[in-house]
C-alpha cells in the first residue's frame, strides 16, 4: 500500500506499507530477482521495463523527499498530464498546460461557469495560470459569475470549451430573442398588425417552417441576430401590409402640415434594419472615429468610440458590427476643450473661429484655474473627424491659446 494524505493543517503525509518479500524485491531490484527465479531471459522491451523500475528505486535512495519522488514518477509515466488536489485532499488529472478554469468544469459545469477565481497553493493566481503537479487547487465561485469569451483562448480541454461555448451561444440566443421581439413588436406597429396575436397564427407557424427554423424562438432570435429582417416575416404572415399610418389630427388637416420622415442616423447596423440606435455620451463619437455597437436591453444598438472606456468594460457577447453611413450628411456633438490665458475677448476669439469654420456651438462653460489659466468647455456640432481637426487647427492659433483637444464627457 502506497498513499499520500493531507493533514488538517495541509501537510502532506506518504505511508508506505510493505511485506518483507516486497521490502526485498524493492532493494535487489524486481528484474533481477524475477530473471534468476524464473531461470529466463526476457524479451528486450520487458527488460526495459524491468530497467525502468530498477531506476526509480534507485532514485527512490537518493531522493529523501517523497513529494519530489512521487512527482519524478508521475511525470515518468505520463508525461501529458499533471496531478493537482482538491481543497479536500482529492487528486485530479488534467492535461500539462491546463488552468484553473479547466479544473473548475472538470469538478462540475456549475462549479465552471460561476468560477470568478481561483487560489493555488492558498495564493490567489489569474485564470491563465497553467496549473503543476502537486498544486491544491481552490476555485471561488460567485452567482453573478459567468464565463467569458477571452477563457476561450487559454483553456486546454475540450470539456471547459464545450461547456464555454455553449454558455455564450446560450446567452447571444436570449439576447437576440429578446432583440428580435422588440423590433418584431415595432415593426408589426408601423404596419398596423399585432404582434403578440399573430404569435400563434397557422401563417406564424408556416413561417417558422419556411424560414428553416424548429422554434418560433429561434426564427425570433434570428431577427435579434440580424439574419432575417421583421419584414420579411410581415410578408409571410400579411401578403399586403398596409403602410405606416400615423394619425392625424384635426389642426394637422386644416394647415396642412407637411410631414417628416424619421431621420437617419448615419450609422448602419451590418444585417439588421429598422433597429433604434443611439450614441454613447460618454464618448460622442463622429464619423471617422473607429465604433462599434453593444446591444442595450429596451433601447437597441449604442455606438461607440471602440476605444471608450466604458465600451471597453461592456460584454463582449453584446458586441455588434456597426459602421458610419458616409450618404448622410448630418452633424454631430462633440466636447472640446480650449485652455489659454485669461484675456478680453478670448472667448469670443474662440467662437469666432469655431464659427468661421463652420462649426455650430451647442453649448459652452468655462473654469477659471490658477496663474489667470482659464479652460474654455465647448459641445460643438461637426460632420466628421476631418472637420473636427480643421476647427482644432484654427482654434489653435488664436493668440494666447496654450492647449486646445478633444474630450470625453
């Protein structure tokens, strides 16, 4: 018998036990004892074999620490895996190059996506870190805790991918349905039908077969992805949609007022129409600047700079492929600030040139700070980057201006 235990203070402790035949075998050497008994020779593999065990008793002399010699013949024997331990004394074998992550589904798929992080040896470590033989593994869970796509790049079995891939695909699905349900819902509005009450219609039902799909969840969620468009199902359900009729009231008839289309915003989500779409005030993005879009739950698409900070923290599993619409000619806000000395007509220097160039002032405030050094707040309106800079450049040489940028609210 041949274990290793762990105390209640985390030692290890080895326990041998061995009859006097096996004590001796273990000092004269198993092949030698077993080719002079049988009176044979063996064939030349066996006896490497035999060579090998001789090795590790020799080994087992000279090495006085049994974790040491256990961990040798582990790797001996296999030398793609290593041996970790549980928080109880358990022993676990994973792949060599595995992480905690990986440990943490190899003990359950709960235990796996609630992981929020891990302690080696009593040590916190990060997730990437690539676990070694005779290491006590202690995962920290969280209920708010959920895998991410980057595990993706650094587990080693294909369990944790698994079981990863099918969480995000899972998430991405009620995501998109819930999406795909709100523009479903505005959709169906603007053409006078009820949504909620086609769900079960015969035409609804022939419309989840004719799209290739199983459920009517997933021809849902397909929407919310951007693979099919809501109007496309208004023409399998309602051949003839009426067009959007908004009412009119009576004073509308009498001066005739000539109504508006709903503007565009200059931003076109890849794969989806008819979608609302909002700017993140946070970083006032304009065209030119690098976005990308996140799915907000109630509110669509948000766009921002892909640089925002707050972008940044955001899910990546919220990520949307967006990009500028250049045929819209619109303007948009965006926040500068101007510090310069403290003078007469500074301000109205600095407006001027904003002016001149074409730009509109939404907004301004000003901060006075030491040594007569003021810093001037402006929201302007431009077309893009490239009129950004041309009223950066001119605000720039205006006499007394230290510093003029680009800010984030």
């Amino acid at each position: 018998l041949h274990t290793t235990v762990i105390g209640s203070y985390g030692e290890r402790i080895e326990i041998q036990i061995r009859t006097h035949e096996m004590d001796k075998v273990a000092q004269a050497g198993i092949a030698a004892h077993w080719s002079y008994k049988e009176g044979r020779s063996f064939d030349e593999n066996i006896n490497k074999t035999f060579a090998w065990i001789q090795n590790l008793v020799e080994n087992q002399e000279n090495i006085r620490d049994p974790d040491e010699f256990l961990e040798n013949v582990r790797i001996d024997l296999f030398p793609d895996e290593v041996y970790v331990f549980t928080p109880r004394g358990e022993i676990k074998s994973i792949p060599r190059g595995a992480t905690p992550v990986d440990f943490a589904y190899l003990i359950h798929t709960e235990v796996g996506n609630q992981c929020i992080g891990a302690k080696v040896n009593g040590r916190i470590v990060p997730l990437p870190y690539e676990l070694q033989t005779g290491d006590t593994v202690e995962i920290i869970t969280s209920k708010k805790g959920r895998p991410s796509k980057d595990w993706l790049n650094f587990v080693k079995t294909v369990k944790a991918r698994g079981r990863i891939r099918q969480w995000i695909k899972t998430l991405e699905k009620e995501r998109s349905l819930t999406l795909g349900r709100e523009m479903c819902e505005k959709a169906f509005r603007k053409h006078r039908l009820n949504f909620n009450t086609l769900l079960k219609s015969e035409e609804m039902e022939k419309s989840v077969e004719h799209f290739g799909f199983k459920t009517l969840d997933d021809l849902i969620a397909s929407v919310g992805y951007g693979k099919i468009t809501p109007l496309q199902i208004i023409h399998r359900v309602a051949p003839k949609p009426e067009e959007e009729v908004k009412p009119e009231s009576i004073l509308d008839k009498i001066i005739g007022r000539v109504r508006k289309k709903k503007p565009k915003t200059g931003v076109i989500v890849k794969g989806v129409d008819d979608i609302l779409i909002k700017f993140g005030k946070c970083c006032q993005p304009v065209p030119g600047d690098s976005i990308t879009g996140y799915i907000t739950r109630g509110y669509g698409v948000t766009v921002h700079r892909s640089r925002c900070v707050n972008a940044l923290k955001m899910s990546p599993e919220r990520q949307i492929d967006v990009q500028w619409d250049t045929s819209i000619g619109d303007t948009y806000p965006v926040k500068i600030c101007v510090r310069s000395y403290d003078r007469v007509g500074m301000l109205a220097d600095i407006a001027s040139n904003i002016s001149k160039n074409g730009a509109n002032i939404l907004s301004a405030s000003t901060e006075t700070r030491q040594s007569k050094i003021v810093d001037s707040f402006f929201t302007i309106a431009v077309k893009d980057t490239d009129h950004l800079n041309r009223v950066l450049t001119s605000i720039r040489k205006v006499k007394h201006v230290q510093d003029v940028k680009r800010i984030d609210k």
